[in-house]
C-alpha cells in the first residue's frame, strides 16, 4: 500500500522470478496446467491478490499447491505476508452474452436420442449400482456437487445407456434446461466443420449455452490438440458458471492419452467404474430383455446357461436373444439348451476361448505380488489365503466351471472351501472399497 492507504500493483520482475521458481519446483506439466494462469491483481494491506480464470483453479491450487505458492510469492515480492485468490473478470466477448441470447442447441450439433435408453430401461445390479445412482442424481438435480461426472468402463456396460437416460429423463421433466449430448466423434466432426465453414464462433456459443453437456466415449478426442483445446476452455467456462457436466470413456481419465490439463479436469469431479457383470445382472437382463419377444418361449433354463456363458457386454446378450428369436420364427421348435449350444456355437466358442482358470491364477497372483504356485501351495498366511479367495470368486464369475471342477483346479481342494471362498468375497466386496476396486479391475484385465 503506498501513504494513502490505496492498493498498489507489485513489481513485474519479482512476480517473474516467483513463476519461475513455481515452474521449477513442480515441474512444466503442473505449471501449465494450473500455475502459468495465475494473474497478480494488487497487494491491499500485506495481501496479494491473485486472479484465477474459475473456481476449478481456485480450489486445485488451494488444496494442492497453497503452501508453496505463497511461500514464494512472500520471499519474492517485497511488503506481503500473505495471499488471496479471486476470480478473474469475465471475458464479455462470447461467454457472458445472456444465455437467452444463445440458440437452443439441441438441434445444432446434439447427437440423437435412443429412445430405448431410458432410465425405466436399465436394469440395475451391484456392478452398476452407484453409477446408476451417480447418474440418477445429476438428472434429478444437476448442478451437483460432483462435477463433472465421468463413468468409465468396458464395451456394452451400459455407458451410453446411462448418458442418453439422463438426456432423456433431464427433457422431460426440465424441458426448459438446454441439453447438450453428443459422441465425442461427432464432437470432433462439428468442431472441424464449423472452422471449415467459418461458423466456429456459432459452435462455440451452442456448447456454451448448454445447462448440462455430455459428451461420449471421451477417449476419441485423443490426439487431436486442437479439439482438446476447445474442450479445455469450454469445460472451463461451464465450471466457472456452474453448469454440469457428463462424460464417459473406456478407461479412467489418468490412463487416457490426452493432454495432462485435460485428464486432470476430467479427474476434478466424480469418477465412477461401470464392472463387468454379475452372473445375476445377465441373468436379469436376459429374463427382461426376453419379454421383447413374446412369441418366444425361453425357460429360466435356457437363460441361466446363457447368463454364465456369455459374460462380455449387453450387446452380446441381446444379439444371442436376436439370433434365437429369429430361428425359432423362422423353424418353430422347442428353445432348450442343445439347441441353444447349436446356433450359438461361434459365440460360445468364443466366450470359451476368453479366459481359462490358469489365467485367472496367474492374473489375480500377479496383482497381488505373488506367483501361481502360491495360489495352489497349502500355506494359510492371510498374504496368500485372499488373492487365493479371490482367485476362487473370479473362476466362478468368469467361467462356466463347477465348484467340483475349480477346486481341482487349486491342487485338489474340497468344493466346500471353494464355496466358502466366492460367499466371503462376495461379502466382502460390499464392505470393502478396496477389495471390491481390485476385482473390478481383475475381471477388466481377465476379460478384455
């Protein structure tokens, strides 16, 4: 403050050399990601001001990197003791135009709407359980206090099922709220197109005015730096004036290639893991997905078979129900498993070929630190006795074998420990967060 009490500006070289320390100490990656968008303001008493561009910056610097950006600001820059971050003043060159003025966007660049994937259609088990419920809460009352919300999971779990229900639930009980959902491949194609047709100012303000976006399947903007580009200011904009976000990719943020200031937005917020299925979530898919066909006649039989043998997707289950409709349509004949074993052999075959109880072992011993013969020796330290339990759980879900069959498989144990082994960890995975993300995780690698 100078002798009349006013708030000064502070010296430009000491400010500098503070970056620079900031850079060195956290390195470059860091920097650019959150520091280098840091913008002195004044020193009022012994405080610094430090602008940020939204709160996103405000919270990650302040829950990360406080201590070491103050300490170097107070030892650089002569006359404060302490620091306060604020917001930066708007841009009033696009984003903070009234909403109103924007053009509804659902039709501008919105993918279109399954209308199979509701919220009434998905059926929930407990490998789906809490991001159905992640996604319930966003369609009830977004903004929420997760955001962004990022589901991530294999193929045909149900990712898009659950983006497109929240679209669907959000339009018909907020018909008033602008809803943005599209595939990040269409993404990129309007990005492109509209700089190509000189209307990127027009695609700009279409996402901008979104009350919630989504954008599926995230992983595809890998690569392209200036898609990535967009995407990073525009998800910073909708943060910074409380909008909320979805998104959903094959895998977790961190292991997607893209720009670390990008997966470290996409990490701010909710992250959740849609598991690969239960034997009891394919077997209720099966039996629901069945009534779509009531000419035909599937027992409960015929469906458990199916449920333990093809393990992989959605998808795959219905295309075995579609394949089965049609046969029977066109040949009228008793649905049992023989003829079930005959039409879908390929597919079958193939679930088969996916993953054996040796691989199991080596996997989950592998994880765990231990080796195969660990798995299958008689030691009882509790080092070995869970990733062997766990072993023993995975073979059941996983393959179709007995519990005769994958007792034998661990060095001739009685069924009964095998028995008791899949009821404990299935116990268990309620309770235990840890556990139940190890397994979650092992049957991802085991199953591709």
């Amino acid at each position: 403050m100078d002798r009349t009490g006013t708030p000064t500006t502070i010296d430009t070289h000491a400010w500098q050399k503070s970056l620079t320390q900031l850079k060195a100490k956290h390195g470059e990656k860091t920097f650019d990601a959150w520091l280098c968008y840091m913008e002195p303001k004044v020193v009022s008493g012994k405080t610094l001001e430090i602008a940020l561009p939204n709160a996103l910056h405000i919270n990650f610097i302040r829950a990360n990197l406080m201590q070491s950006v103050r300490g170097c600001m107070v030892s650089n820059i002569s006359g404060i003791e302490d620091i306060r971050f604020v917001l930066r003043a708007p841009d009033k060159s696009l984003g903070h135009v009234k909403r109103e003025a924007f053009p509804p966007p659902r039709d501008q660049v919105s993918s279109p709407l399954d209308q199979r994937y509701t919220f009434d259609n998905f059926m929930v088990g407990r490998p789906n359980q809490f991001c159905h419920a992640a996604a319930k809460r966003v369609a009830a009352s977004f903004p929420t206090e997760f955001n962004p919300l990022f589901i991530h999971g294999g193929v045909g779990l149900g990712k898009t099922h659950l983006l497109q229900a929240i679209a669907w639930d959000v339009r018909q009980n907020r018909p008033d709220a602008r809803v943005v959902y599209l595939s990040a491949e269409r993404f990129v194609h309007a990005f492109v197109t509209s700089i190509q047709s000189g209307k990127i100012a027009d695609f700009k303000r279409t996402l901008r005015s979104a009350d919630l976006l989504m954008i599926d399947d995230i992983q595809f903007i890998a690569g392209k730096d200036s898609t990535q580009e967009e995407f990073f200011h525009t998800f910073n904009f909708l943060i910074d004036e409380g909008r909320q976000m979805v998104f959903s990719g094959d895998r977790p943020p961190g292991d997607i290639d893209l720009e670390e200031r990008v997966r470290s937005r996409l990490s701010s917020g909710l992250v959740v893991d849609v598991h690969p299925m239960d034997y009891e979530l394919r077997l209720s898919i099966l039996i629901a997905k069945a009534r779509q066909y009531p000419k035909l006649d599937i027992g409960e039989e015929v469906l458990a078979y199916l449920a333990r043998n093809l393990t992989t997707s959605v998808r795959e289950l219905e295309g075995a129900l579609l394949k089965i409709n049609a046969h029977v349509d066109i040949s009228p004949q008793d649905v049992n498993i023989d003829l079930v074993r005959d039409l879908l052999q390929d597919m079958l075959r193939g679930a088969s070929r996916r993953t054996t109880m040796r691989e199991i072992q080596t996997v989950t011993a592998d994880h765990y630190g231990l080796k195969r013969v660990d798995l299958l020796s008689r030691r009882r330290t509790q080092k070995i006795v869970r990733p062997r339990q766990v072993a023993m759980y995975l073979c059941k879900q996983i393959t179709t074998k007995s519990l005769p069959e994958i007792a034998r498989a661990f060095d001739g144990r009685d069924h009964t420990t095998v028995m008791y082994a899949v009821r404990k960890i299935d116990s268990l995975r309620k309770e235990d967060a840890e556990l139940d993300a190890d397994i979650g995780l092992l049957l991802r690698r085991l199953q591709g």
